[in-house]
C-alpha cells in the first residue's frame, strides 16, 4: 500500500494514521470544516507570535506642560513588555491580550522633580477574521484611553504632587493608546498578523503580507475556499500518483482445449490521469480519474505468442472533509465491468488472440484487485491537515 508517510507536494508530511469511526466515517460540510479549521489554527500560541513583534518597543511621552503657565510638567519612558494572551469566552473566537508597560516618570513643579515609576497595562481585542483568496487575518481593534490602566509605584507624596497625578494618569492613558495603535499599523508588525493559508503549505512567501485592504469573507466560506485551492489535480495526483509502477502479475493460466495453451501476463500501473470535474463554490469536489496498465501476455502454443494489452480502470474521486480535521479522498473501488481492454498483435501472432477472449475477464478481475487492494487502506488517501498546520508553521 502507499507510504504513509509519503511527501505530498505543498503539505509535507500529510499522511497520517486513520482513525475509523464507529459506524463509518464521520463526514463534515466543507462550511464546518472552515469553522473548525480557523479553531484550530488560531490558538493562543499563534496569537503570541503574532504580537510579539510589539515587546521590547520603546515608549517616550513628553514632555508635556501641566497647570497654569506651565509651572508643572512631566515626561516619562519605558519598553512595553511581553503580551499575556486568554481567549475571550464566548461563541466568537476572540483573544484578549495584555501588554504590560513599566514607565519611569519625571515629575517636576516649581522646579522641583519627582521621579516614580509607573505600572501601565494596555488591553487588546484580536479577532481572526478569514479573506480572500485563503488569508487568516488577525484583527485589533483601535486602541483607546479606556484600555488603558496607569498606577504610579509612590508610597507617599505631598498634596501639591497628589494633584498632578490624575491629569497625568489621563494625559499618559491617551498617549500610550497613540503610540500602541501605531505599533500596530506599522506595516511589519501588520505583516505578521496575515496568514496566507495556501503559501504556508505550498512553502512560498505570500504576496499578500503587505496587504491592506482585504476582501473579507466569513468563516463558513473559508472552508469552501479551501477545498477549491487546496484540493487541486496536482495533490489528487501526488496521492494517487503512487499507484505508478505497481506491477501486476498473472499465471500461468492454462486455457484451451485440454489446457493445451499457457497464458502469463506481467505488466504494471501506469501513472493516473485526472480531470477536475470543476463546480460551483462549495460543491463537493469531484475528479475523473483513468489508470492505465500496460500488459504484456505470452500465449505459449507449440511456441510463444506475444501480445500486448492496453487497459483503463475509471475511478471516481470526491474529496471529503472528516473529523476532526481532515481531508480524506474517498474512492469507491472499480469493477470488471467498467474497464477497457484492448489486445494488440501482429502477423501470424494474431490467429491466436481468440484464445485470449476466455482469459479477458481474469485479467479484467486481477487488475481490479490490485487496484482495489491499493486503494483500500484510507491511510494512503487521508490528509491531516491540523497537524499540515502545525508542521508548516
């Protein structure tokens, strides 16, 4: 049967143990399948990578003036620290991320100067939101004051000091939030947060980390999107395509009159053609598939006859999306009846090809059941794409 562990172009390591379901298969709508596949793509470990770009990035406020005539004014600096991240409960994938921000604030009035440290914390709403042609894109929500939480680390300070502190708290909350919304539209850190589905398991760099305006589509019809781009002839074909070279061997097989005529077959399975039978979006996705066999059969009569035999076993493959998250390519086996044989002979050689007639339709069965046998394991025809994720990323 094929290596389970075959390379399928664009996937790497895809082909993973099988698991059956009690009761057969357990098959999902491709529009489930999107949902569960941004489920599980989106994790809080992903969503780490994605804003760890912002840890270490420095924040300078100020100075700033305060109070009548400016007699009092402050400036205050820091580096943001490494993001905390909880998913949101609720129904909508969403994630909460803290980033915390340790300033060190320079107070003055009257000429004197207060220096303490302040304990900031900034609040973000990330959300995947799925787009166009297969992108994950990891939205934030602009950042305002309200997100924004400010503690100074001061025991104890004067009264004329106390007054400052709440125009200050207020002053670095704005700030702050002008230079976190920043950050995050800067192109780099922006860059990190696109996903490009289709480049990361092909192994290219994405034309669309750059991107700014994206055509948004819900999470149902990314799943749709994804059976039509990822599911194409060329993987169909890199799993199927294993079947080439297979040999077939048959007899010796006595036949005629008192068994007077010995009949070997030898040959193998060429490499499948396969048509993509096309569709509408979210249709299932259907293929033509014809493999050929070539034989070549020795009918030994007083001497040895050689013929050649040219066959199509028609299959029909639909891809299929499985729990939990799978794609499983599912082909129901051929029969004797639907395959096409043509004998081929010259000169004197083809007086005897009626003796091959009575042998046809063992051929015919033997070639299916290598086929079958071939095909019979959904090891070799199962894609696990969470752990394709994984292994690209």
């Amino acid at each position: 049967m094929m290596d389970v562990q075959a390379k399928v172009k664009g996937f790497g390591k895809l082909m993973r143990p099988f698991e059956e379901h009690p009761g057969g298969q357990d098959w999902l709508e491709y529009e489930e399948f999107g949902e569960r596949f941004i489920a599980y793509a989106v994790t809080e470990e992903r969503i780490v990578a994605a804003v760890s770009g912002m840890t270490g990035r420095g924040v300078s406020i100020g100075p700033f003036s305060l109070g009548p005539a400016g007699l009092a004014g402050f400036s205050a600096e820091g580096a943001l620290g490494t993001p905390i991240v909880k998913r949101e409960p609720g129904a909508e994938l969403a994630f909460v991320v803290k980033i915390p921000l340790t300033l060190a604030v320079e107070i003055s009035l009257g000429g004197r100067r207060l220096r303490v440290a302040a304990v900031v914390e900034i609040s973000l709403t990330l959300r995947p939101r799925t787009a166009q042609p297969l992108l994950v894109v990891i939205d934030v929500a602009p950042v305002t004051a309200r997100d924004v939480s400010f503690t100074l680390r001061a025991e104890a300070v004067e009264a004329a000091w106390e007054m400052l502190l709440d125009p200050i708290a207020g002053l670095v909350k704005r700030e702050v939030a002008t230079r976190v919304n920043g950050i995050i539209s800067d192109p780099k850190f922006r860059a990190e947060r696109v996903f490009d589905i289709e480049a990361i398991l092909d192994g290219y760099r994405s034309p669309h980390r750059n991107d700014t305006i994206f055509d948004w589509i819900d999470h149902r019809d990314m799943g749709a999107r994804f059976f039509q781009r990822i599911v194409t002839v060329d993987r169909v074909h890199s799993v199927l395509g294993q079947l080439g070279g297979r040999p077939i061997e048959i007899g010796p097989l006595a036949e005629g009159p008192r068994g007077a005529a010995t009949v070997t077959v030898s040959g193998a399975i060429g490499q499948p053609r396969i048509f993509d039978r096309g569709g509408d979006l979210g249709e299932l996705r259907v293929f033509d598939v014809v493999v050929p066999v070539g034989l070549d059969i020795t009918v030994d009569v007083l001497k040895a006859n050689k013929y050649r035999a040219d066959l199509e076993v028609p299959l029909i493959l639909t891809a299929r999306a499985a729990e939990p998250l799978q794609i499983v390519i599912d082909v129901p086996p051929p029969t004797a009846e639907e395959i096409q044989l043509l004998f081929t002979a010259t000169g004197l050689r083809a007086r005897t090809l009626a003796r091959l007639a009575g042998i046809r339709k063992q051929i015919a069965a033997q070639v299916v059941a290598v086929v079958t046998t071939e095909l019979a394991d959904p090891a070799g025809r199962t894609i696990d794409v969470g752990a394709a994720i994984d292994e690209a990323t």
